[in-house]
C-alpha cells in the first residue's frame, strides 16, 4: 500500500549553482545588460538582489553542515564517554570477581565490593540507552549494566553467609564474558567512528 505522504528534500549548493544552465545564462546576460541606460541603477539593484539571495543560501547552507558536525560530535562524546565508564566497571568487575575466586571474602572485603559495584552502578546510571546513536552499542553497553547490577544482587543476598556468593555466580564464565564485551564494545565504538567522520574523531581524539 503506498503512503499517505511523500517527503522530498534537497540542498541548493551555490557552487553547483555557477556551473548550472540557469546560473551560465545569467552570467552571459551580464554583458548583455544596458548597463550605461537609464536602467542600470535598477539592473544593479536586481544583481545586488541576486548576490544576496546566493549568500544567504551560501550561509544556511554552512550552518546546517555545522549543525550536522555538532550534532555528531556531540553523539559520538557522549558514547565515548559511555565506553569509558563501561571500561572501569569492567575494570571492577573483573576485580572483585577475581578476590571471590581466590577466597578473599571477608566481611570488610565484603563491604568494599558492595561500595565500589555501587559506585560503578551510579556512573552507568547517568548514562541512557535512548541517548546512544549506535542500537548495537548501547545493546552491548545495556549487557555490561546488567552484570554489574547482577554481581552487585548476588554479593549483597550472601552477605551474611559469604561462603555462598561463589556459588551464586559462574565467575570463570563471568571472567571470560565480560571483557569480550568491553572488548566488542570498543570495537563498536571504532567502527561508530568511521561513520562519523574525521572532523568528529580528530576533534575528540587529539
């Protein structure tokens, strides 16, 4: 079924307005205006009117790709800033994983890993999956916030019996899990940044 509604879009470019037939006719009947008649002051005038019109479509023109710059600058810090808090709390994560497995689970231990899943939780927490430009990433990204909420559930339902938080999680299949998702994360990130351009990348990367 064919829809109610077209939409049609284009964008003048003044530089393709010179090498056009409409702007090479203008450009010859130039010579051919009674310049030294009593017209010319209007001839001139309609010129000048020209002139203006072309600059100020020269001018949106320019705005409108600036704007489009800054919209994926803006779009592409803000996902790298989600990759580097993903980063940490992987980061932490894979720490307190790594002390559970060893047996390190005092009850001062206990309360640090509580705090610092936590803190890692709040920083994801400021970040939001509809703000993210790239579906893909912010699925990766979303998989990453589970674990650590995950984790994080799981050591504070034990923490009264510490000798059953390594059995409330498979941690060897957490350790080899979780950085394969930062890892494809960044490698989402990169290819996020081919898309956007060098004007983008360079800008946030110098």
């Amino acid at each position: 079924m064919l829809p109610d509604k077209f939409r049609v879009s284009f964008v003048i470019r003044p530089k393709h307005l010179l090498v056009s037939p409409l702007g090479v006719l203008a450009a010859i009947g130039l010579f051919y205006l009674p310049w030294g008649a009593e017209s010319a002051p209007a001839w001139a005038q309609a010129v000048g009117s020209v002139a203006a019109i072309a600059a100020a479509i020269w001018i949106s023109n320019r705005q409108q790709h600036q704007a489009a710059i800054e919209r994926r600058r803006q779009n592409y810090r803000y996902m790298f800033r989600a990759f580097q808090v993903a980063s940490n709390a992987v980061a932490t994560m894979c720490t307190v994983l790594e002390d559970i497995q060893e047996g390190r689970l005092a009850p001062s231990n206990i309360s640090y890993y509580k705090a610092v899943l936590g803190s890692s939780a709040n920083e994801l927490s400021q970040l939001s999956f509809k703000d993210m430009v790239d579906y893909e990433f912010g699925r990766v990204w979303i998989d990453i916030i589970r674990h650590v909420t995950l984790i994080k559930s799981r050591i504070e339902d034990h923490a009264s019996e510490p000798a059953l938080i390594p059995r409330a999680m498979d941690i060897p299949l957490a350790l080899v899990e979780v950085p394969k998702q930062l890892e494809e994360l960044q490698q989402l990130l990169a290819e996020h940044s081919t898309r956007v351009g060098p004007e983008v990348y360079q800008d946030q990367h110098l």
